[in-house]
C-alpha cells in the first residue's frame, strides 16, 4: 500500500474510488467475522467426516462377520431415510451381532447428499431438498482455514446449473470465485486471477439481480466490484467506487452488526480522508463529485468493528492510523503496541505484522510509560 501512495498519486484516486484500497488482506478477512463459529463449524465437518469413514469401516467388518458364520442376509435395508427423527448426524443402533441392524450413514441423509457433493463423491444434488445442507456446508467449506480453495471452486462450478436461480448460492459462488482467486494472486497466476475476479464480480452481480435486501449480496458484490480496479480503466474505475460504496451502505443498514462491513467503510473513509490537497484537486476533475470523509469518520467506523469484534489485528492497525493522522502518537502507539500482542495465525497477518512493527519503531518514543 505504501508503495502504491509513492509511485502513483493518482493512480490512487481512482483506486480509492474503486476500493481497491482495501487490500487483499482485509479482503481476505471480511468473511472471517466470527472465527470462533468458523472454527467449531471446521471441526464438526472434520468429525462428521471421521465418523463416515469409521462407520464404513463397521459396516464392512460387520458383513465380514456376518459372511464367517453363514448368517442369513440382513433382512432391512441398509440405510434409512432422513425424514426420521433425532440427530441429522445419525448413528448406528442395535449390536453388530443382531442381523436386524440398522445402519446409518451420514451420507444417506439429505444433509449428507449435499456434503458429499462437494466432496466429490455424489454426482447431483436433490436441488429442493437439498439448498440449505449445500449451504451450511459451503459455508464452513468456505470458512475453514485448511480446505483446498480450488477444489471447493472446482467442485462448485460443476453443480453450479441447478442453483443459478439462487441468490444465496450466488453470492457464497461469488465468494468462493474470489478466494480463489486470492490463491492464484499468491501464486502470481495474474492472468486467471483477473478471469476470476470478472466472473466473481458477475455471480454477486447475478445475486443481486435476483435479491436486494440481502446484506451478504451486497458486501459481495462491494468485495468484487473492488478487486476489479487492477484490471480496468480508470474511467470504470471511478463507476465502480460509487458502486462499491453504494453496497457497503446498504449492507450495513440491512445488517449493522457485522464487524466486516463497518471495517471496509472505515478503510475506504481513511483513504479517502489521507488525500492531499493535490490530490483533492486531482480528484475533482475525475470525479462528477469527489469522494469525502474524515478521519473522524473512519475512527467511527472501525471502532464499531472493534466494539463487534474485539482484538483484530488489523481493525487495531487501521485504528492507529486515524490517530497517526491527526499527530496523536502516543494513543496510536498504545494501540499498536496492542496490536502487535495478538499472534500471527495466519499467512496474510504477516503483511499486517511486518506494518505493525514498522510503525512501532517509527513511534515508539510517544509510548507513555505506566
């Protein structure tokens, strides 16, 4: 980012407009507002997983049994149908030795269905039965800090036909698209990334084309249309910016609430706040009417995050600067050195670390000692 306010002023009026400013790793986070929820969903679906692969293995065992001592076929069906009551999870009843068991598997329920279809181990989907397992499922897919981004992509594109209709399944699509997109960025595959950021930008288009009042459309569609200012022109670029922060409005009047969206209306404030005066003047003969906010305004904005979700590094990094701006160091080095106690998990939190640690040594002289 700071190379990108050297090396090209202007270039950065029209980014700012497009909300490219918002850097991948902030991007990279804005699904990640609750990591706590995100965590536990990844271990249920790890477990659900593990008890599949230990049922299966009962089961073979149990009709090996069953074969040593010439007992009679099992009278009952395999599985059984998910309409019956109890755990969606299901689990086996009865002992191995009684040959009226039955047998319950994960991925005979409808729920399963879904899973597996992701997983690759069902070839279609129960389209109306089936939406709402496919999207719990996607969502922890999504979530998860380990599944393999392009896979989830791969196997999404080739059930994507009977869920076009579906704004819900579109915008986690538009999702899912970016980030991996965000895995080729890594890659330096610049080439797809800009495929993909134009095909994610036009599912949370086709989201929002089918439902307005939903606030994960629109933070989705601000997302993508944001990613879109390294591959346009400048001209689409400031369109883009009254876009994107058209959406991020109106998202958080429909869900006000979540940490991520007051986080990218206090990056884009600040950016816009930190403009020079040439760089005002630069703006007003490019935009019909020139990007405004304060720093007051972007402090507003990202401690409302912090109230939401408190501890985010980079919430804390950005809280800092609306203080370094107005020459309050001593309660930006506070904020800092706060920032820099929350530990590295994450690949992109280096990024903000390495930023962290350059501004504490700038500052660290403001520190009030207790």
């Amino acid at each position: 980012m700071e190379s990108l306010l050297k090396s090209d002023r202007i270039n950065l009026v029209a980014a700012i407009g497009a909300g490219v400013v918002l850097g991948i790793s902030g991007i990279y986070y804005y699904y990640k507002a609750n990591k706590l929820v995100a965590t536990k969903l990844n271990h249920l679906s790890g477990t659900v997983d593990s008890l599949r692969r230990e049922l299966e293995e009962l089961k073979l065992a149990s009709r090996s049994d069953r074969e040593k001592s010439h007992r009679s076929p099992i009278g009952k069906g395999n599985t059984v149908s998910s309409s019956i009551p109890g755990n969606k999870f299901h689990s086996f009843t009865s002992s191995l030795d009684d040959p009226d068991e039955e047998y319950f598997d994960f991925t005979d329920t409808e729920e399963g269905l879904a899973w597996a279809s992701l997983n690759g181990s069902q070839e279609s989907l129960l389209v109306d039965k089936n939406v709402d397992a496919l999207l719990d499922e996607l969502d922890v897919l999504l979530d998860s800090e380990t599944s393999d981004k392009e896979y989830v992509y791969d196997r999404l594109c080739s059930i994507k036909d009977e869920f076009m209709n579906n704004a819900d399944f579109l915008w986690r699509f538009a999702k899912a698209t970016h980030l991996y997109g965000i895995v080729l960025q890594n890659r330096n595959e610049m080439e797809k990334r800009k495929e993909l950021a134009f095909e994610a930008h036009e599912y949370a288009k086709q989201a929002h084309e089918i439902e307005k009042q939903n606030p994960e459309v629109h933070k989705w569609f601000a997302i993508t249309v944001g990613c879109l200012g390294d591959f346009v022109k400048t001209q689409e670029r400031i369109m883009n910016g009254h876009a994107f922060k058209e959406h991020v409005d109106k998202a958080l009047s429909l869900k006000p609430e979540d940490p991520s969206l007051h986080y990218m209306l206090g990056r884009w404030c600040y950016e816009v706040a930190m403009l020079s005066w040439f760089e005002r003047k630069v703006a007003s003969t490019i935009f019909s009417s020139p990007p405004e906010a304060t720093l007051i305004e972007a402090r507003g904005h990202l401690l409302e995050a912090e109230r939401l979700k408190p501890d985010w590094k980079e919430n804390l990094l950005y809280l800092a600067k609306t203080y370094i701006g107005e020459g309050d160091y001593s309660t930006a080095i506070s904020l800092i050195d706060r920032a820099l106690s929350i530990p590295v998990i994450r690949e992109d939190d280096n990024m903000i670390q390495n930023e962290l640690e350059s501004l504490e040594s700038k500052y660290q002289t403001y520190r009030i000692e207790e």
